[in-house]
C-alpha cells in the first residue's frame, strides 16, 4: 500500500511578490491630475516670467526656479504614469510620490511669488 503524499506546496516569502494590478481608474486619475496641474504651473511661469511687472529680485529667482523644478516633476511623474509598468501598485506609488513632490515644489514656488508681488518684506 503505498503512503498517502504529504508533501505541501513550496511556500512564497515576503520578498516573492506577485504585482498587485490597480483598480480600474487609478491610472487614469493620476494622469488627469498631473496634466491639470502641468497646464497650470506652464501657465503660471509664462505669466512669472515674461508677463508680470517688476524688476528681477532673488525671490522671484527663487519662485521661478521652484515652479520650473515642479514642472520637471511633474514631466517626469507624467511620463511614470504613461508607462505600462505603473499597472503595478508599487509602481503606482511612486508615480504618485513623484507627483506629491512635484505639487509641493509649485507649492512653495507660489508662495515665494506671492511674497515677492505683495512687496511684504520690502515694506520695512
């Protein structure tokens, strides 16, 4: 009589992921997102740098470098979710870091404009 097979199935560790595929919109959410934000930050730097009055100052330098470097995030956060691995959760993830980043940076670019045109710190 031969022995019944006691044999269980390999397990898989943590390390042997099985890439989680995303719920049907996420990506094109993000995508949306991104080039909603892209469109108004490329609207913004026009109007900073070739449309808005006053002299060159090392805050309105510093206001269009941020918004430039979020424009560059956000290129790069854009080209991520255009990509057929974002499919993945984990690749997800890091599109939305890199565009979480890229609204903070326009963020504080705006903030830096908004202090440089209201004159506040020049009113001492």
């Amino acid at each position: 009589m031969a022995e019944p097979d006691t044999a269980q199935p390999p397990q898989t560790s943590a390390t042997d992921e099985t890439p989680v595929p995303l719920p049907a919109g996420y990506r094109q959410g993000i995508i949306t997102a991104i080039t909603v934000l892209l469109g108004f930050s490329l609207t913004f730097f026009r109007y900073w740098g070739l449309e808005a009055s006053g002299k060159w100052t090392a805050r309105s330098v510093i206001s269009s470098a941020l918004v430039l470097t979020a424009v560059v995030l956000q290129l790069i956060a854009l080209f991520r979710s255009l990509r057929l691995e974002d499919d993945s959760a984990i690749e997800y993830r890091k599109t939305v870091t890199w565009f979480i980043v890229s609204a903070i940076a326009l963020v504080l670019g705006l903030v830096f404009a908004v202090v440089e045109i209201s004159g506040v710190l020049d009113a001492r």
